[in-house]
C-alpha cells in the first residue's frame, strides 16, 4: 500500500458509488477496504469470488439507501463536496462492517494504515460475535482502543488478541498523524488452544509487548509470508496459514511475562459463575464475597489480584457488552434491556451505558443495528 497514490476523499467516494451501484466491477480502493476488512475474495484473482462478495454487499437495503442519498445530495451545490464525501464513505463501511458477511478468519494476514484525512480513517467496530479471534499488532504510530473495561492506547509493539465474543472497537488515536496495524484472522483449533493463554486486560481481550526489536522483526517476518501464502479455500492451503498462525503465536509466547499465571483462585471462580448467572439480579458485594467465604475486603483484594479489576467493575463490564449483543442484534426495547440486566430502570442503564461507550444506547443501536433501521 503507496500512501502517496491514494486518490482524494472525493475520487474515493466516487469509486465506492459506482462499485457498489454496479457501474464498475473493479476498484483498486475498495478493493483495499475489503482486504483490510479480512476478506479473503479480496486476495484471490478470481473474479467470480469477488463478484460473489460485492453482489452481497450491494443486496443490503442499507447500502442502497446511502447510494441513492449520495446521489440526491451531491446535486445539491451548496453542500461541501469532501465533507459529504467523508460522511458517504463512514456510512458505507459502518455498514459492511458485519464481519460474518466478508470476514472468513480463514487464517489469513494483512495489513491497514490509517492516516489523518483519508478515506481510510474510519472507527472500525465489531460489536457483534465473530467466527474466529482476531490478533492487531501496532507497527507504527498509535491506535485507541474501547475496551470496556478502560480506554487502550496502543505504541509501536503492543499486541491485542480478541476473542470472538470480546467486543472490538479501534480508531487512529487523535494525536497521531498515521497508524500501522498488522492483522491476524483464525479461528481456534487444536494446534492453537495452549498458546491463546496471554495476560488480560478486560473481559475477552488479551494483550502483549515486543519487548524488543528483533522480537518484533520476528513477528513481522512470519506476518510477510502469511501475506504471501495462497489464499486459496483448499484444504492444504488453509493448513500451511494455519502452521503459520501457529508460529506466530509461538512466537508470541516469549513476550508473556514469567510471573503471568492465567490459574484463578476456585473462590474467584466461583464468585464469576454466581454474578455470571446473576447478571439481570441485584446483589452486593456482601453477598457474592459470601459465595467465596471470604470478607468483602479480602475477596476485593483476591479479584483484583485475579482479574485486574473490583468485581462490581467486572460484573458492570460484562452487562455493558451483553447490551451491546442485544442492542445490536435485536429489537427488544431499551428499558426492557436494561430490566432483563438489572438496572433499577432505564435512565441508571443510560447513564452507566454512556460512561462506558461514549454514547446513549438509542445511538449505539442506529450505529451498529441495521436490521433495526431498516424498519
């Protein structure tokens, strides 16, 4: 990827809509898009493949609407030509962003630089659960991450590991002119299930550090040759890339600290099934030190010590991503979802949701629901 030779916003926007409205069959630009959404079409040489994934694309009612609104609007000469450009293509990859529709986690590599002012600046998020993990290595620059349970800014070297039912949400972070990110899509299988065992930092997201240049070039090099490896769906071509991911992820385990112990205490554990299956109950923290025998203050102190945060943080973190699950996914009505969870009533979910997503969660909803806006 030549940065120097990205077309302008506009070009941009213009390509996506003759794309997508089946003017053109080809564009390099969208077709970058789709490689950086982790769809393996994209690498083939086989048009039909490709054909196969735009045609998808071009079905959703949603991409349609947008089509038609670009075209309304770009008539209209009082409206500024690249800001009407950037909000065209926000909404069209807001929209393809369902990973179950082009995203394989196939084993499959790639690579995505964001900069500021390009098409490609766009908040990737994927609220919903995915086929597969998914592994971002920063290579240069910084990215942002919503965990949850904190706000992660990523330097050169950091690696976060997402689990298919973690909730995953990165931007180029604000101060940065550019952010280079190294992809890793697989899904888990035996040759990979020891090495998934890394430090983490919020519920279903793991994450580690190059310690060291050469550690980095290592993890860079094998990167490059999955790049390169046939992307074909045969079975031997999908168990080179899966030998590949597997050295990958050795590699990784050099990076985890000596001192980790992912090993719970049975009190902790204990503790995570009672509020787990306790999540739309109202309980103390009384009570569930009680279900691991032990006083408030020292089963606070053990949590922690255990999971990296109190456990009433962690009871709130998992509530907050299984309303992201049900706002995405369903039409249940707000207050009922924050009574199904819970919450004494809608505006404590509100207020709680806010502090957690940076967003109400009627506009979390129009953002990532789109069978909802269809209606």
């Amino acid at each position: 990827m030549i940065e120097s030779m990205q077309p302008s916003i506009r070009q941009t926007a213009e390509q996506f809509y003759k794309i997508l409205t089946g003017e053109i069959d080809y564009s390099p630009v969208v077709m970058q898009f789709f490689k950086s959404a982790g769809s393996v079409a994209a690498y083939k040489h086989d048009d039909s493949e490709q054909k196969k994934v735009l045609n998808a694309i071009r079905a959703i009612p949603e991409i349609q609407k947008h089509c038609q609104q670009w075209l309304t609007l770009t008539d209209q000469k009082h409206t500024d030509p690249d800001l009407l450009a950037e909000q065209f293509i926000a909404n069209i990859v807001s929209s393809v962003q369902e990973d179950r529709l082009i995203s394989e986690y196939r084993n499959i590599c790639g690579q995505h630089i964001r900069t500021a002012g390009r098409w490609n600046d766009y908040r990737f998020c994927r609220p919903n659960k995915k086929v597969g993990w998914t592994l971002q290595m920063t290579v240069k620059g910084s990215g942002r991450y919503n965990c949850v349970r904190s706000v992660i800014d990523t330097e050169p070297r950091d690696i976060l590991l997402f689990a298919p039912d973690a909730y995953l949400d990165n931007y180029r972070h604000p101060d940065c002119e550019q952010w280079q990110v190294t992809w890793l899509l697989f899904r888990e299988d035996y040759r990979v299930n020891d090495l998934l065992d890394w430090p983490e930092v919020a519920s279903g997201i793991y994450r580690l550090k190059a310690g060291t240049g050469d550690q980095l070039s290592a993890l860079e090099n094998i990167a490059a040759d999955l790049m390169k490896a046939d992307v074909a769906d045969t079975t031997k071509a999908i168990r080179i890339r899966a030998t590949m991911v597997e050295h990958f992820l050795l590699r990784c385990t050099d990076l985890i600290p000596e001192t980790f112990s992912s090993e719970k205490d049975h009190r902790v554990i204990k503790a995570m099934a009672f509020m787990e299956e306790n999540l739309n109950s109202s309980f103390t923290l009384e009570q569930v030190a009680a279900e691991a025998c032990l006083s408030p203050s020292r089963f606070s102190a053990l949590f922690r010590e255990n999971c990296g945060t109190g456990p009433m943080q962690w009871r709130e973190e998992k509530r907050i991503t299984r309303a992201c699950h049900k706002l995405a996914n369903s039409h249940t009505m707000i207050a009922a979802i924050a009574a199904e969870l819970g919450y004494a009533d809608q505006v404590t979910f509100s207020r709680n949701f806010r502090k957690y997503m940076e967003m109400t969660p009627s506009q979390y909803r129009k953002r990532f629901n789109k069978r909802f806006n269809e209606q």
